[in-house]
C-alpha cells in the first residue's frame, strides 16, 4: 500500500512553482513530476491540485494556455510568470531558512 505524505501549509504551492521553473506543463503533469521526482513519496490529489493552480493563477504567479495534450486532448497548459519566478525564489529561500531551523532544534533536542 503506498503512502501519501501530508504537506506543510503552503508547501504545495512551492513544489507547483518549482515544477514549472522547467517547462509549462498541465495539471496532470504537475502530478506526475512531483510523484516521480518524490520517488514516489508525494502524491497531490486534484482536490489539492486544481485549487491551488486556480489559486496560484490568481496570485498571477503562473498563467494558463489551452493546448493540446501528449494523448491528444485538449488542456490547460501552465506557466510561470514574472512575478511567480520571483516568488518562487523567495519561497525557496524561506524554505531553506524553515529546514534549517528545524534541523537545528532536531539536532539539539
């Protein structure tokens, strides 16, 4: 039986930027990149997935074209913007500050 690992508050949106710093990709291939890049170890549902993009969408972080899919079916295709490389950057770097943090009170206690 496989296991989903729960993510962090905001951590989602992180991984969806990161993932598209690469290409633009459509819903399902976010998915797909995150589960296979996660060895496996992180599975995003689309009642997780679709919100976020929507909202990520709205933030103006990324934008969405219509396009045509590898199995030939029309799909929203995602993007980063300008504005999402920035705050892709500044997610990073507060998650690598949070990590650090953590390790340091893990490695204390």
């Amino acid at each position: 039986m496989k296991q989903s690992t729960d993510l962090l508050q905001g951590t989602l949106d992180l991984l969806i930027l990161k993932s598209l710093a690469l290409a633009s990709m459509h819903g399902w291939g976010i998915a797909e990149r995150i589960q296979q890049v996660s060895k496996d170890a992180l599975q995003i549902g689309q009642g997780s997935l679709y919100p976020a993009l929507h909202r990520l969408e709205y933030k103006g972080w990324i934008k969405a074209d219509w396009g045509v899919s590898e199995n030939n079916r029309r799909a929203k295709f995602y993007s980063l913007t300008r504005a999402g490389k920035k705050q892709l950057q500044a997610e990073m770097e507060d998650w690598n500050r949070l990590t650090n943090a953590i390790a340091l009170v893990l490695e204390r206690v």
